[in-house]
C-alpha cells in the first residue's frame, strides 16, 4: 500500500475523472458539514425526548448515556490502539470485554475464597462495608483482572496475529472473527446461554446529588471517573513515556521505527497488553454497574465502540473517547425516541453514514486510505 | 484446483520429477484418496460408537465378531476386510514415506485399484444378500439395522471412491475439475438414497447443507474473487427469505397474479435475488470507495440490522418476531412439493450446479479477471482502465443475489421465516465454509459447504451420542454429560484460526490464491514475475 500516494500524484487526470465520477463535490460538503449535523441531531432527539417525556426523564437519559458512553469509549480505545498500530480491526475486543468481566468474577470468587479462609471476610462483604473497604477491593480486583485480560490480549496476538502481520490483509480480518468466536464460543460453553451474576451487586449505592429532579448516582459518577482517569492516564502514558514513543513511532512508520531500534514486536504486544487492560477496566466498571454479563455482549458492543473509534477518528485516542461518549448519548436517546427497539440498529446506521461521509471522524488523524 | 487462471498464469511444463508429481497428484485426487479412506473407516467404526451391541450383520468387523458369518459369507466379510485393511495400510504408508523421505509415495495404485474393487464387490455381495435374499443360512441370526446398513452403504462408497482414485490417478489430474463436479454430483444425488432409513437425515441434507453450500457459493464472489470481507452475508439471506416470504403468502393477499400461473414460485425466486442484489448495491455503493477493513464492519453493522428490522417489524411488513407464517410451498410442472424435503433437495442440486457453471464462467470473464486485478491491487487495476468501485460493486450485489436466491428457497421451503434464523451465526457460518473450502475457489466452496454442514448437523450432534457410548463403555462418565452442540462456536473459530495460520489457501486452493497469500507480502511481485500468480 506504500507509495500509493505517489501513484496518485503522477496520474492527475485519472484521479479527477475519478472524482467527477464519483460525484466528490457532495461527499466533500457531507465531509464538511458532519459534525454540525451530528451535534444539531443529537440535540434535537435530546430537546424531542424532553419535550415528549419531561425534563427529568431527558436529564437521567442523559446521565444514562454519559456513563454508557464512557463504557463504549474504554472499549473504543482498545480499537482505535490497535488499528493505529498495525491497521487490523481486532474484532475479538469487544469479546475481551466480555472475558475481562467473567475474569473479573472469577478472581473476584478466588479472592472471596482466600479472604473467606483467612480472615472470613468475602470480598462483596468487604466491598459494600465502607468507602475504604471498597476502595481496598478495588485496588486489588482492578489491577489483577487488568492483567489477567492483557496478558490474554497479548496471547491472542501472539498466536494469532503475529505471524500474519505482512500476509495480505483478508487474513488477519479472518483470524480475528476467528478469534472473536473462539472467545464467544468457549464462554458459551463455560457461562451457559443466559445472563450470568457477576458478583458485585450494591458495591457502589446511593445518590451522590439531585439536579433538578435528576438523580446522579455515586455509580454513574464511578464510572465516568474511571474512565476519564483511565483515559488520561494513558495519554499521559503514550505522550512522555518511552514505550509510548515507541508506539506512536512504530504507528506512523513501522519499517522506521524498527530501524531507529524499536523493538517492534514488543512495542505491539504492549499495546495489546494495554487495550486489553482498558477493555478490562471496562468491563469491570460495567459488571460492578449492571452486576450482569452475558456471553455475547462483546459482539454488540464491539460494533457500537469501533463505531465510537471511526466517529472519533480511528487512530486517535482522544477522538475514541469523544466518540464513546457521542455514541453512548445517540444509542441512549435513539432507543429512548424509539421506545427501545432500534437502538443498535441507529448505531450501525451511523457507522455507514460516518464512513460515507466523513472517513476521517471528527478529530481524524489518519486518513483511511481511499482506494 | 489446477486451472489455469485465464490471462494471469500459465502452466509451465513440469520440468522434475517432483512437479510432474504434484501434477499427476491434484488436490481432487487427494479429496477422493482421503474422503475414500474416511468412508471407509466410518463405516468400519460406526457401529462402535453409536450401538455397540449391534448383533446384525453387515459390513462391520464388530457385526462379525458379534455373529460370526458362516459358510461363503465368512469368506465376502474376510476378503472385504482384508482389503480394507490394505487401503488404510497404504495410507499409512503414504503418509511416512512422505515424511521419511518425501520419495515416490504413490507407489501400487493399480494393486490398490484392485483391492478397492475386491471390496467393493464383496460388499456388494454381502449387501445384496443381506438384503435382498435374507440368505439366513449364509450368515446366521439376521437383524439388519438401519445403523448396519448405513455402515454398509459408508464402505461401499468408501470403495468405489478408492477405486475411482486410483484406478484413474491420470485422468483425473487432467480433467479434475470435471471428475470432482461428477463425483459430486452422483454423491450428492444418491445421499437420500444411501441414508434412506433416517428422514431427519435427508431433511437436514435438503435444508442446510445444500443451502450452507448456495451460501458459500455467493460470498466466495465476494470474498475470493474480489477480496471484501463480507461479515453480513446473512442481511442478504434475510432480505432473500422476506422477499419470498410476503410474495408468495396470504400476507398480503398473494400479490403476483399470473393468468394461468396461480404461483410463480420460480420468478420469485429470481424476484428475491433481484431485491437482495438491490441492497447489496444500495449497501456497497457509499462504502465501497473505502479499504476493505471498513467494508468488513460495515457489512457486520449491516448484518445486525436487518433481523434487528425484522424483529421490530419495520413498516409493518416483516411480522416482527413471529416472522411471516403460511408462505405457499412450491410447485414444479404441477407437482406440489409439499412439505418432503426430497424435492426441495434435488431442486437445489440442480440449481446449484448452474449457479457453479455460471459462477465459472464470470471467473473466466472479462468481469472475473477485473476482479482479480482489483483485489492484487487497485491502484493498478485502476490505471489500466477498471472502474474500481463498479467492479466491486458487481461483485458485492452479485454475492448478495446469490444469497437472497437461497434465502427465497429457503423461506419457500420452510413455509415460515423468522429473525431468529438470520443472526451471526449463519454470516460466520458461510465465511467459515468459504475458508476452510479455499478462499476463491468454487470446488472449495462447494466441497466446503458439505463439510460444514456434516460437522455441525451431523458429527456435534453425533458427538453426545458417541462420548455418552464411549464414556459408559470406558468408565469415564465425565464424558457423558458433555453437550457438543454449545461447542459450534468455538469450532468455527478453530476453523477459521486454525485454517488462516497453517493452510491459507484452504482445503482445495484455487491456484492463484494459494501462491498469493503463501507469498504475501515482499516476495508477492516476485511471484508475479514468475508468472506464477
């Protein structure tokens, strides 16, 4: 794919019949005007909902689409991560935010053993005693089912993306739909059909504050915490470090990079490491939220989070999380508009309408090669 | 496959010994050598894993232990096991002198074309007298089970392949297309006849696997021919089925009146390839200009919005979640196909052997090379003159005609379409047939389709039976209680893991495929240059 740009250059009157053909000129005005039409629509369908159902209906919808979104957005990182880096639409992601929430269960019932046997303190009775008892939990449940799920992202593009990274790119695609069902598959068979507890009921409770009639819990605020916090901590974490540095050099060049002496290999397995420790963040924050996973949530929500990822900008992290919380408001209120039942299907539809018109999402940086 | 692709390769003369091998040696050769043998070791071992106190007589050695034959039927089973024994010996033989030290391993076919036909023959005999002249006295106590009987129909067909494979090695590399298309064909014409006890078998033989094959047929245009990640093939599949499904029921008062024609089945048929073809173009139009990853999730995106449009009932047209009931079953020269799955079968055999002639011949098409030139590079491709996005436009609505072409059967032939029966599953389905059959390849696709099929309406179904026997038989009752059916997932995803990483190009490659993806990368010009893709 190297050099198509020059091709481009050296045969200028192809490339504008092309675009005559292709009528350019109303892509190009789509492209321009997307994010006014984006934001006027999502303030219509909010102003409609408040106007149909009340104020405070409209006000909890909105916290309600905040915190999804801030969800979607932590998914949609892990996405936007790795495309950057090596261009490959992990389909498996949203399944290792399912995993990372059967994880999450798993080592939490583990630790609940060890604490049962010790000191005969489960961790759900020390996670619902107080704000420190729950911090305490947090602090030992987040890093462990972080790592867990990175190191089985890490796994997974070991064995199953490694050795395709210069075949042609059908096939890595097909590995990870591959990949996607093996993890779909085996919580199926592990977790049963229907939706599974996952421990964590009431961690967090109460209302923090009302504003004007809307009630904001002390949950929502969690999540929409932890996720910025994750967020930031990351920029943070690619803009000063070194391995950062690395990852931005390998995604922008990575024939340079690897010449500049970055370990090439490592460098993309610490970014499978790190989305999959956001999408785990995720997916805890969503089982201590809903306190329900089942096995094919990861499908639907890895569509709805790449679709953040493109809205955003693929490539470009800050873009994901503009994205997810843009997504989790539009998913919010076009089920609220449609009484519930099309709102994954408004999403989908976005997808296609972004990627007619705008390609590049709104703080696109890399630009999707048109071919 | 061996074909040449017109206007891309050329068939160099074999220059050693060892090309001349891998000539005389063609993947369908192999196909047959391998689906023999599988035959024949399934009909040796059936009847251990389903019934092991099965006391009839048949082709199995376990029969014969159980109620030793005697007089000159001893004498048939003997010899039929004997050569039996030998094949698989062979096969064996095969497999470690091509380890050992990659010689001449196919050594003795024609020994072996005798020996398949010995067996044969004696299975025949042993068969027909079982049958037909119940000889009680040549075997001892009779109780033919339909289980016997199908291990006996396994090893006959397991023989007549072998000696098919072996007898006409030559024949066979020249013209393996044809041998395949005929083997097939004759294969898939008797399936209802060989397994005629078990009805669900013929039902799941009508209802899926020829359908999962039509399936595999249309998104291999997509995916093979023109390299786009179709992740939403089963939209099409839907909007095929709707289609028939309000045409041709009461739903809306039966729509298309023909004078004469109280039913057109077969123009709707071709009416819900046309409307799935139309979305399909609707689809790809705005998308196509993008790389193909994207197309890949936009597709997935679509997928999940139709049965998700189905299911709330849009425009008041689809029934929501109860789907649309009572569509009329088709007719053929004024015989009503009802509700027998047979017709239905041989009705899709035949359409699907045209779709492969037509498949073929936009392979070889000026549209089919356009295709090809697209998906090994479209800057090329389109500097030498082809509309890019029309060329994959084609290719994308085509896919989905095919598609809604098995929908509208489908719809028709089960008399009720639902959402339920257009998730996920039945896109990944298809995707995995095409993989593991080889991507661009019609064969493969084809032989894809059967294998799919047999593996998920066949052997996890089976499995629970087998492990229960084997469980109970060994002591390890863990084994009993393990339900195969939730294990469909994980094994498309070993498939297509598993297929990408160790054979790319699929079970049957198609030639230019294999040394695409086998090259990739630097050395694919290098491939080019050689003229070898």
């Amino acid at each position: 794919m190297e050099g198509q740009g020059e091709v481009r250059a050296a045969l200028p009157p192809l490339a504008r019949r092309r675009t005559l053909l292709r009528g350019g000129g109303l892509a190009e005005l789509g492209s321009r005007a997307f994010p006014t039409v984006l934001i006027g629509a999502l303030v219509l369908m909010i102003v409609d909902v408040a106007v149909r159902s009340g104020l405070s209906v409209a006000g909890s919808q909105l916290v309600n689409g905040i915190t999804k979104g801030a969800i979607f957005a932590l998914i949609a990182v892990g996405y936007t991560m790795v495309y950057g880096i090596i261009e490959l639409i992990n389909f498996a992601h949203g399944d290792v935010f399912t995993l990372s929430a059967v994880y999450g269960k798993e080592i939490g019932r583990g630790l609940s053993w060890i604490g049962m046997s010790l000191w005969g303190v489960s961790l759900g009775s020390l996670a619902t005693r107080g704000p420190l008892g729950l911090a305490v939990v947090l602090l030992i449940l987040f890093p462990l089912t972080m790592a867990a799920t990175g190191i089985t992202g890490v796994l997974i593009e070991r064995v199953a993306y490694r050795r395709l990274r210069d075949a042609p790119r059908l096939a890595p695609l097909i590995t990870a739909v591959g990949v996607s069902f093996i993890l779909e598959g085996s919580m199926l068979v592990t977790q049963g059909s229907s939706n599974v507890r996952t421990d964590k009921e009431g961690w967090i409770r109460g209302t923090a504050f009302t504003a004007g009639g809307v009630d904001v819990h002390w949950a929502d605020i969690f999540v929409v915490g932890m996720a910025l916090l994750m967020m930031f901590a990351l920029q943070a974490f690619i803009r000063s470090t070194r391995l950062g540095k690395a990852m931005r050099a390998t995604a922008q060049d990575r024939d340079a990079a690897l010449l500049s002496g970055v370990n090439i290999n490592r460098t993309i397995a610490a970014t499978f490491f790190i989305g999959s420790a956001l999408a785990a963040a995720g997916g805890l924050i969503y089982s201590i939220f809903f306190d329900s996973v089942v096995w094919n949530l990861g499908f639907g929500f890895g569509i709805i989070a790449f679709t953040a990822a493109v809205l955003g900008g693929i490539g470009n992290i800050v873009g994901a999380g503009l994205g997810g919380f843009l997504i989790g408001l539009i998913y919010v209120f076009g089920g609220q508009i449609t009484s519930g039942q099309w709102s994954n299907s408004i999403v989908f539809a976005m997808l296609i309408v972004v990627l007619t018109f705008r390609p590049v999402g709104l703080l696109g940086m890399r630009v999707p090669d048109r071919a | 496959m061996p074909e040449p692709v017109a206007g891309l390769g050329d068939v160099d003369l074999p220059a050693t010994a060892a090309e001349t091998r891998a000539q005389e040696s063609s993947s369908v050769y192999w196909l047959l050598v391998i689906g023999g043998l599988m035959m024949l070791l399934g009909g040796w071992l059936l009847p251990w894993f389903v019934e092991p106190t099965a006391n009839g007589i048949g082709a199995s050695p376990m029969d014969v232990v159980a109620s030793p034959p005697r007089g000159v039927g001893s004498v048939l089973v003997d010899l039929m096991c004997l050569s039996m024994l030998g094949l698989l010996a062979g096969a064996a033989y095969d497999a470690v002198s091509l380890r050992l030290r990659r010689g001449q391993p196919y050594r003795w076919a024609r020994q072996r074309a005798v020996l398949a036909a010995v067996g044969m023959v004696c299975t025949v005999t042993v068969w027909y007298l079982i049958a037909k002249r119940r000889e009680e006295p040549l075997f001892g106590e009779l109780s033919p089970l339909a289980l016997t009987d199908n291990a006996v129909w396994l090893t006959l067909t397991g023989f007549a392949l072998c000696c098919l494979a072996y007898g006409f090695r030559r024949p066979i590399a020249a013209r393996s297309g044809l041998v395949l298309a005929a083997v097939a064909l004759v294969i898939g014409a008797l399936v209802p006849l060989i397994f005629r006890q078990s009805i669900e078998f013929i039902s799941w033989a009508a209802g899926a696997a020829a359908i999962y094959t039509l399936l595999a047929l249309g998104l291999n245009v997509v995916v093979g021919f023109a390299g786009l990640l179709d992740l939403g093939y089963a939209a099409f599949f839907a909007i095929g089925a709707y289609t028939c499904g309000s045409l041709a029921s009461s739903r809306h008062g039966d729509v298309l009146h023909i004078p004469f024609w109280p039913y057109p089945f077969w123009i709707i048929l071709f009416l819900g390839a046309a409307v799935a073809a139309l979305f399909g173009a609707l689809l790809g139009a705005p998308t196509l200009r993008l790389r193909g990853d994207y197309l890949a999730i936009v597709t997935l995106g679509f997928g999940e919005i139709i049965p998700d449009a189905a299911n709330n009932n849009a425009f008041g047209q689809t029934g929501g979640p109860n789907g649309i009931t009572g569509i009329h079953h088709p007719s053929l020269f004024g015989h009503d196909f009802g509700i027998d799955p047979r017709p239905y079968y041989y009705a899709l055999l035949v359409l699907i052997a045209l779709i492969i002639v037509v498949l073929r011949n936009l392979e070889r098409s000026r549209i089919g090379r356009a295709w090809v030139a697209v998906r090994e590079d479209e800057v090329a491709a389109s500097a030498t003159g082809i509309n890019t996005v029309s060329t994959k436009l084609l290719a994308f609505a085509i896919g989905a005609a095919v598609s809604g072409f098995a929908g509208a059967f489908y719809g028709a032939e089960l008399g009720i379409v639902s959402p339920d029966d257009f998730q996920f599953a039945v896109s990944v389905t298809a995707l995995s047939t095409v993989v593991l059959g080889g991507i661009g390849s019609i064969t493969g696709a084809a032989v894809g389709g059967l294998l799919i099929s047999f593996i998920i309406f066949w052997i996890l179904p089976h499995a629970q039976e087998w492990s229960m026997t084997f469980g109970n038989t060994t002591g390890f009752t863990a084994l009993s209680s393990v339900d195969y059916s939730k294990y469909v997932y994980v094994a498309y995803g070993v498939i297509l893991v598993s297929i990408m990483l160790l054979r790319p190009a699929g079970l049957i490659p198609s030639r230019a495929r294999k040394v695409e993806l086998q090259a990739g990368g630097e050395s694919e010009p290098l491939a080019a240059v050689r003229g070898r893709a």
